[in-house]
C-alpha cells in the first residue's frame, strides 16, 4: 500500500497536467493588420504633414491693388471663396488679372461688399498645396482694405 508522503516533501509520481503554449508574439497574433496599417497609415501621414507645412508655411506675401471683378462661393464638396481682381493702368484699361482663394469667412463677407469697387487685398502666397479643396489657386487672401478713389 502507499503511504501519505509527509507534509513538505513531494510526491515523485508524474502530473497529468499539460502545460500551456507560450502566447504568440503581438506580431504574430495582428500579422494582417500591421502590414495594412503601414500601407495605409505612412502615406496617410505624410500627406497630413505635406498639407500641414504647406497651408502654414508662407513663400510670399505681398498687397495688390484693383477692382473684385468676380467673387463667388465654389465646389461641390469643399467650398471655398474664389476671387478675381483687375488692376487699372488708365481708367477703363484692365491691365493685369489676380486670381486669389480666400479662407477666412469674415474676410470673405468683407470682399463680397466691396465688389466693383477699388481695393487693396493683403495675401500669402502657399506653394504646393496637395489638393485644391483649400482652394483654386496659391494666393490666400488674409486682409483687405477700401482705396477712397
């Protein structure tokens, strides 16, 4: 017959237990989505960062002045104030057209009644811009003011 081992000392018999598996690796267990991830998230972020730098970065600035000939709201899922302004040589002679994009809405409101009439417009010029729902063209309009003719 077997005897009770006494308390403290161990049974030399063999354990039915089975161990367990080591866990997988992170990578192992997400191998689909971090290959995936890096596809889609890498350009993602260099295009934020591309527009980020491009919409904040100024090359230029400058002031022109003339008359708001065209200035309208366009696009059809990113809209953004559009806007045309012919300087005058003489009087009735158009010399030189300035398209520009305006991002500010109450600079925007500012333009729209100025319409027709002389004014001077203080703008940024945004080289490389990734995409044209910023807007049209690289000239941002910041400030404007009325010229008393």
């Amino acid at each position: 017959m077997d005897e009770p081992s006494p308390a403290g000392t161990e049974s030399t018999e063999p354990s039915l237990s089975v161990a367990a598996p080591p866990p997988k690796s992170f990578a192992r267990r997400h191998w689909l989505a971090l290959p995936l991830l890096v596809l889609l998230g890498l350009p993602l972020l260099g295009l934020t960062a591309w527009t980020a730098i491009a919409l904040n970065w100024s090359y230029s600035t400058g002031k022109r002045a003339g008359y708001v000939q065209k200035f309208s709201r366009k696009g059809f899922v990113c809209k953004t104030w559009e806007g045309t302004l012919y300087t005058d040589i003489a009087k009735g002679f158009r010399s030189d057209s300035f398209s520009f994009t305006v991002r500010d809405d109450s600079v925007a409101h500012v333009l729209e009644s100025l319409s027709g009439r002389k004014v001077a417009v203080e703008y940024e010029q945004h080289l490389y811009v990734p995409t044209s729902c910023f807007g049209e063209t690289e000239y941002f309009v910041t400030g404007v003011q009325e010229i008393p003719e």
